[in-house]
C-alpha cells in the first residue's frame, strides 16, 4: 500500500525472514525482465565484439551502457523495496530492516 495516498504499491514483502519475498505485479515484473533481457543481449554483444576483436574504446563503451542499465534495475528494485517492504518492517517493529538497508544500498554503491 502506498502510505501516502493510499493507492496499491507494485510490490508487497512478507516481514517472515525466513520466507521473505517480493510480490511484483505484472507490469513491474515484466518491465524487470524487460530490462534484463536487454541486458543479457548487451552482454552476448559485448561477448561477440571481444570474440571479432572490436576496438577496445568501442567494448568499454558498451560495458560503461551495460552499467547504467543494470544500476537502473537496481534503482527500480531499491525504490519499491523501500516504498514496501522497508515501510511495512518499520511499521511493524522491526527496525534492523534500516541496518539490512544500509548493507544493501553500500554494496550498490560500490
């Protein structure tokens, strides 16, 4: 649930650590996979250019867009994670969820 308007978030996450799991709706989950897929093409791209021996400004090129696309991912992923499951912790009690993202967002950063 979205806390400021009440409007149905795209994800939901059970607070059961030792079954949590995300609840993407389609349309979120679709356009993940979406992204991931394009992913997974620039990779096997980036694959094919070393294999033709591609200059190596060109490849870098493209690893530095493979880059900011899977930061994009992560981006899409961090913001509902922290819109649902992050609140819903919170609200419940559980505030280690603040340490558990803080580990998370340091590793994104890296």
């Amino acid at each position: 649930m979205d806390h400021l308007n009440g409007a149905t978030e795209d994800i939901s996450c059970c607070s059961n650590t030792e079954e949590r799991r995300s609840h993407h709706s389609d349309k979120t989950k679709s356009n993940l996979i979406s992204r991931l897929n394009r992913i997974e093409g620039q990779i096997r791209g980036v694959k094919g250019m070393i294999e033709r021996d591609t200059y190596c400004d060109d490849v870098l090129n493209q690893i530095a867009a493979i880059q900011s696309a899977l930061n994009g991912v992560g981006k899409l992923l961090l913001e509902n994670h922290m819109k649902s499951c992050v609140i819903e912790r919170i609200q419940s009690g559980d505030h280690e969820v603040i340490d558990e993202i803080l580990v998370t967002m340091n590793k994104l950063m890296k």
